[in-house]
C-alpha cells in the first residue's frame, strides 16, 4: 500500500510554472477568435473566387467537406437535445404557469417567423443564383396544410429518422422526453431508476454531440472560404450587397417583434409601464448582446425579473426555460435566410404553404437549439430540408447557406439580445396576469 501511494504521489498532473508549453506552427489558427477565422475565410473567399475564377474551383471538396460534417449531426442533435430538454421538464410544474408560459412562448416564435418571412418577401434578398439553380436546385409540390399535419405523427418512427423527416422526428423527440419526465417522479423505484436512466443515456449523447459541433466549427473557417469561394468564382461581384440586405432584414424584423410583439403584450395586453420595464430589460439585452449566450446571460435576466417584482418561484422555471423553449431571434433569422436562399436558388419566395411549413417547422425546432454551438445555423438546416431546399454538397443551396454562415455572428448578437428579451417579457406578462408580481416595484 505504501509503495502505491509513494508511487502515486510522484504523479503531479498539474506542470511546473517554469515549464513552457510547446506551441506548433498551426497553433496561431487555435488561439484566434473562431468569429474572426470565419468572417476572415468568408472574405479571403469572396476574394480568391472573383480574382482567381475558374482556377479557384479545385477548392469545392473542401467546402463539400464542410457540408457533409454538418449534415451528419442534424439528427442526432434533434433527437437528444429536445428528448433532453422535454424531460427536463417536470410534470410537478406543468400547471397554470407552465403551460401559460409555454403557449406563450411558443405563440410568440410562431410570430417572429411570420415576421421573418414578411422581412424576407419584403427586402427581397438575393444573391442571384437562380441561373446555375435551374441546373441543380429543385422544388417539391408543396403538400396540402392537413396533410402536413398528418405527417408530423409518424407511422414509424425507424423509417422516419432514416428519411431524415424533420417535424415527425421533433413529434416523436418531444413525446418521448415527456414520457421520461413522467418517468423520472414516478414513485416506483424501479420506473424511476429507469427515467432517470434514459435521461443521463440522451444528455450524455447531447453533450458528446456539442464536443462534435464545437469540432466542426473549428473546420468551419476553412468550410467557408471554400463554399464562398466556389459561389464567387462562378457568380461574381454580384453576390456581396445581398448580404448587407439579409443583415439589414434581420435587424429590422428584431427590432419590430421587440416593439410591437413585447411591447404590446407588456404594454396592452399586461398593462405595465414600458418605459419601467426596459429599465431593466435592457441589462440582460445588452449582455446577452455581447455574450451572443442565452444560458449565460440568465443570472442577469433573474435580476432583471427580481427587480422588476415577478416572484422566484416564477422566474426560476420560465427563465432557464425560456433559454431552450423560446428562440424568436432564431425565428425571425431562419424566415429571413429561407426566402434569401428561396429567391437565390429558385427565383422566387415561398408559397402559403410552404410559409406553413416553416413556421411549424421553425417553432418546433426553436425548442431545441439552446446550448449548441452555432445553434441557428444548424436548425436553419431542417428548416431548408422541409421545404426542399436541402443543403446538398456542390448546390447553390450550400453555398447560399455559406455565404449566411459568413455573417452568422453578426446575426447571432441581435437574435440572441432578441431571445433573452422575449423571456423576460413572457414571465412578466404571466406573472401580472396572474396576479403574483409586486406592482410596488414599478412606481419608481
């Protein structure tokens, strides 16, 4: 024993402070901010496509690469994250506040991907890609609103993650959570072992699915200046000011769901004070601005929520809550990026339909994307898949998709200020309608 333990204390994980830490050639590409690697490959790609043309197309199995790793974890981030965020939930809580916060949460994504795609028809971004699309872009026959409906319950749930068919996989994701949430209190020992189980079994693939995700993005850079690249070399010059108007439809689509969305609610339908209520909104606005972080930005929005008088038991289940189930800044962005890559590849905007299928399939996913890396740019993938537009290597949906992904951090920063927004301001209306905020806290 004492042999062992001699052994083992000569063991000393931690490395003397004189010890210097060898750096290797590429560790320069690391140490760098990854926004900056990728808006520095999306204009070395814009770049080296319109100087080197044609010559630079060798270039497309990189971006090809890029798009491939991003297809590959689609399903199992749907499949763990919203299995994990469902039962996550306890059925303790579903009661009045819980479902009064979950309608609103999920009325009000419905709302922003409304406006994000009156945005897009709006300002009509396009990169004017619709010549090389007629070639390789396709359309589908958008199908009829109840068959829609019909198809988001699946018959099989095997055959429907294998056809990666999006909302049936959300349905059957957020079902299955639930039932573990059920299972996680049962009072049976042995059902209970098992709930709590199949939770660490999900959330375990979650987290291993994140370590994945922060692994591509590390390619990302390189994923972009090659999809870019290829875009610019085959289309020119053309393309560049459809991204300040893609930026520009983003923006103002935040802003108006902002005034009119929760300042209405606030304002009419609560009654309260906006002037009052930003005063304290805008803290976790302006961090979560910066820190483009909805997790982190929730001790801020608690203080906000304390301040404002909404009582603990409250805010502390519709705030953390509201960071995985409420994504209107990813709405509006995903309505927005839709028609842009719509009116590139096809030439023209959606249909009612089709506009139906987003907004069921944008609201469904919002669920799921808080706490992953890059989380609107991938959910923009199923997004783009239900409506046909499917981000296939070499398309013009990739690297319409690419040039999105270039500005990504920028549209990041406004979404995410918009997100925390809107859970303060859901909480706030519940709680007042419910007659449990301290009214004494907004006199001043």
């Amino acid at each position: 024993m004492g042999k062992q333990q001699n052994r083992g204390s000569n063991r000393n994980p931690h490395p003397p402070s004189n010890q210097t830490v060898t750096k290797h050639w590429y560790s320069w590409y690391f140490d760098c901010n990854l926004l900056y690697r990728i808006l520095i490959g999306l204009v070395l790609g814009v770049i080296l496509g319109l100087v080197f043309k044609d010559k630079i197309l060798w270039i497309a199995p990189l971006g090809d690469l890029f798009v491939r790793l991003l297809k590959m974890i689609m399903m199992p981030i749907i499949l763990s994250t919203l299995i994990v965020g469902a039962s996550s939930v306890s059925p303790a809580n579903l009661g009045k506040v819980s479902v009064r916060v979950i309608i609103f949460y999920l009325l009000t994504s419905a709302v922003a991907v409304s406006i994000g795609l009156l945005m897009g028809v709006f300002f009509r971004p396009m990169a004017e890609l619709s010549e090389v699309a007629e070639a390789v872009g396709r359309e589908v026959d958008a199908p009829s609103i109840t068959q829609i409906l019909l198809n988001i319950v699946p018959t099989s749930v095997a055959q429907v993650v294998v056809n990666e068919s999006i909302l049936a996989v959300i349905f059957f994701a957020l079902l299955f959570g639930i039932g573990i949430s059920y299972l996680r209190v049962s009072p049976n020992e042995r059902i209970k072992k098992g709930g709590e189980l199949l939770y660490t079994f999900f959330d375990g693939i979650a987290e291993v699915m994140m370590l994945v995700i922060k692994g591509i993005m590390q390619y990302a850079p390189i994923g972009v200046l090659a999809l870019v690249s290829v875009v610019f070399a085959s289309n020119g010059p053309k393309v560049i000011g459809s991204l300040g108007v893609v930026t520009a439809a983003c923006f103002i689509g935040y802003a108006l769901h902002i005034i009119l969305v929760y300042g209405g609610l606030v304002k009419f339908y609560a009654g309260l004070s906006l002037k009052r209520y930003f005063k304290d909104a805008k803290h976790p606005f302006i961090t979560a601005f910066v820190t483009r972080s909805s997790n982190g930005t929730l001790p801020v929005s608690m203080e906000a929520a304390h301040n404002l008088g909404i009582p603990k038991d409250i805010y502390s289940f519709s705030l953390p809550l509201g960071a995985t189930l409420n994504m209107d800044g990813t709405a509006i962005y995903q309505g927005v990026c839709a028609v842009f890559i719509a009116l590139s590849v096809w030439g023209r905007s959606f249909t009612f339909s089709e506009m139906g299928i987003i907004v069921v399939t944008a609201t469904l996913a919002s669920i799921g994307t808080a706490g992953v890396p890059g989380a609107g740019a991938i959910m923009l993938l199923l997004v783009l898949d239900a409506v046909g537009l499917p981000v296939i290597s070499g398309s013009p949906v990739a690297g319409a998709y690419a040039m999105i992904l270039g500005i990504d951090a920028l549209l990041d920063m406004g979404r995410t200020a918009l997100n925390v927004t809107g859970d303060l301001s859901c909480t706030t209306v519940v709680a007042k309608k419910m007659g449990k905020i301290d009214l004494t806290k907004w006199k001043s």
